[in-house]
C-alpha cells in the first residue's frame, strides 16, 4: 500500500504507508536479533540491530530498544575485541548520548585499524551534537550533501544549520531533502517533516505554531505510530486549549512507554478538570523518568529536567539535570535550556556560573550573538534570580 504526499515540491512524492512500514520494521528487527543469537559475529548483523532499534526507538518511542542496545553491546564485548566491535560500541554510545565514551571507543577501533571512513562518519556526528569543531563540521556537511544522494545527509546539514542559528537556510534544506527524495521508505520523510516542526515551533526567533502544527500533521500522516510528532502536536493543541484533541492525539502513544507521553496525558486530564487521573499519569511520567535516568542518564536528561521544570514541579532537580546535560555536550541550546531554568529557579550561583561558562565558549560565535544568551548580561542574571 502506498500513501502519497502532495507538499513537498513534487505531483506526487509515493512512500510506503507507515502502518505497513512499522510492521515491516518489527518483523526484520525480530529476524536479525535471531540471526545475533545464532551467531553474535556474523559479518553484519549487529550493525543491522542498531540500525533497526534506532529506527524503532526514534518513531515508536519504544524506550527498552536502548536497553536492547546495551545486551547487544554485552554479547558483543564477551564474544570478540576487534575494530569493528568497538565501532558498533561507539555507535550506541553516541545513541544514548554518552559522547566520551563514544569517542574512546573510536580510539580504540582506530588503534585496531578500523576504516577511517567509518570512524570519520562518526566522529562528524558526535561533533555536531556537541558543538565541536562546528566550522569543521559545516564544510564537511556541506561536501558530504553536495557529493552523495542520501536524504539524510541533507537532513543532518539542516540540524547544524539549525544549531548554527542559519534558520532560513536550515528550511530550505530540509525542502530540498523532501524535494529530491526519492524512495519509498517513510522514515526519512517524517523525519524531515518532524524536524521542520520543530523548527518552526521552538528554534526560529518568532515560532509559528500553525507552521510547526502542519509539518507535525505530516511527520504522523507517514508515521501514524510516530510518538514524538504526537507528543509536539499535543503540546500546540494544549497550550491553544484543545485538550480533547491533546487527548486522542496522545493515548494510542501511551504503550510506547514514554514517560513523556504519560506527563502530557497528565496535563491534558489537569486540563479537563480530572485532576486525580491527571495526578496519577504525572506519578507515572515521574516513576518513568527517573527509571531512565537510572539506566540512560544522558539520553534523557534533558527532557527529564523539562518535566521536573514544568509548573515549578521540582526546580533543583530541574537544574542538576540541567547542568549534567551541559557538562556532556555544552551546546548553546543546552547552555539556553540551563540558564532559563536556572533563573526562573532562582538559583543565583547557578545562572551566574553556567552564563560566564556560556560567554566564555560561546561568546564569539555566531550562534551565541542570536541566541538568548547574548541579550542577557550578568546582571540582567542577577535580575531575574532575585
């Protein structure tokens, strides 16, 4: 069955209806872990796992394919130590966002003569979610876009220029990616329409809520499953008071597991005037939070510190949570998220240390002169702790 898609540039852009596609996705995952088990070695397989329990974790919202990961990494390390064992190390470690520990492990696959294709392909992606070497990053994203004919290197480019505040050009780019795409897999689509959504809902200087609601329209049109798209949908209905919108949007998510799909629940039922209900799914998002954050610190921590943030919940575990997500990759839309929930906190210290850090990395960069940062001064800090 295909589904067509008529906003992208294109008569008709023809991807695999998503429902199918998912089912798709389940059936190879379950095949290849099979073939693992018979044999953890097979030239292959385990890169084959990562890249289906990315896809599932990434559109499902399916929080155990990190656990999943993890056993495979164990059953990996037991059965051989060799370049290409260490590369699929570094491959989940830079899934769960523990970055350092990905970067080991590439200095471990290189001292075992790993590719340096491989490992370069890697690296690019660890320093761009950590705000290294950025120039670097853009003229190799930018070859890497004009040389190869992936949608997703066109996606990853749109992401850094999102990060380099180069919003504009950022939009095109994720256009082009949908223009030129010519497959029929639905993953990279929604991806890129997500992505949009997320620009046009949260990055750009003056969000548009309508814009960022159509391209997460889309994202859940390709990927019906798609819980992230369905979670930042619900946010743009509540804060617009649809709560019964908010609501059918977010319960065929609830089975993912997503902590944060039962917190928006919980607010859409605070919404309605149900309040234990509601209670009782912040209970949970709590419980799942944390759980996460016990197996998968930095994966989550982000998102964690923005539930404990939310309504003045818990303001100092909001800020640890913060200031942990910043010591691992000190990004200015980490720096932000940090800063904002400092002050609003009102911890004084906290403000004050993470902007001087914040002005010290990043103060002579492009992306810091736009960003919220830069309109601030200390003072201004002090000011809004007090």
């Amino acid at each position: 069955m295909i589904a067509p898609l008529d906003h992208f540039g294109r008569e008709r852009l023809q991807i695999t209806d998503g429902e199918i596609a998912l089912i798709n996705l389940e059936s190879a995952r379950r095949r290849s872990w099979s073939r693992f088990f018979q044999d953890p070695l097979r030239d292959g397989i385990a890169e084959t796992i990562v890249e289906q329990e990315q896809l599932t974790a990434q559109f499902v919202g399916d929080v155990q394919a990190l656990d999943r990961l993890d056993a495979l990494v164990k059953r990996l390390t037991q059965a051989e130590a060799s370049a290409r064992i260490a590369l699929v190390e570094a491959q989940v470690a830079s899934l769960t966002h523990r970055f350092a520990d990905a970067r080991r492990c590439l200095e471990r696959a290189h001292h075992a003569g790993a590719a340096s294709a491989e490992m370069d392909r890697l690296r690019l992606t660890i320093d761009q979610a950590c705000g290294a070497n950025l120039e670097k990053v853009l003229d190799e994203r930018r070859a890497i876009a004009r040389q190869g004919t992936r949608t997703q290197d066109l996606i990853a480019l749109a992401a850094l220029l999102v990060d380099l505040r180069e919003f504009a050009e950022a939009d095109r780019t994720y256009r082009q990616a949908l223009r030129t795409y010519c497959e029929v897999s639905p993953f990279p689509v929604a991806w890129a329409c997500f992505q949009l959504g997320v620009l046009w809902g949260e990055l750009v200087p003056q969000p548009d809520a309508a814009e960022a609601a159509r391209w997460y329209r889309e994202a859940i049109n390709c990927l019906p499953a798609y819980t992230k798209a369905r979670v930042h949908l619900a946010e743009i209905y509540l804060s617009d008071g649809r709560a019964d919108e908010a609501e059918a949007l977010l319960l065929p998510a609830i089975s993912s597991g997503d902590p944060e799909v039962s917190w928006r629940v919980g607010e859409v039922l605070i919404m309605q005037g149900r309040q234990a209900e509601g209670e009782a799914h912040m209970q949970t998002a709590e419980f799942g939070f944390e759980t996460l954050l016990d197996r998968h610190l930095l994966a989550f921590v982000d998102h964690a510190a923005e539930f404990y943030a939310a309504n003045g919940k818990n303001w100092p575990r909001a800020v640890e949570l913060t200031r942990i997500n910043v010591a691992n990759r000190p990004t200015p839309r980490a720096f932000e998220q940090a800063l904002d929930i400092a002050s609003h906190a009102g911890d004084r210290d906290a403000a004050r240390e993470l902007f001087n850090q914040a002005k010290a990395q990043w103060g002579k960069t492009t992306p810091f002169s736009s960003s919220t940062i830069a309109k601030r001064s200390s003072y201004t800090w002090e000011v809004a702790t007090a």
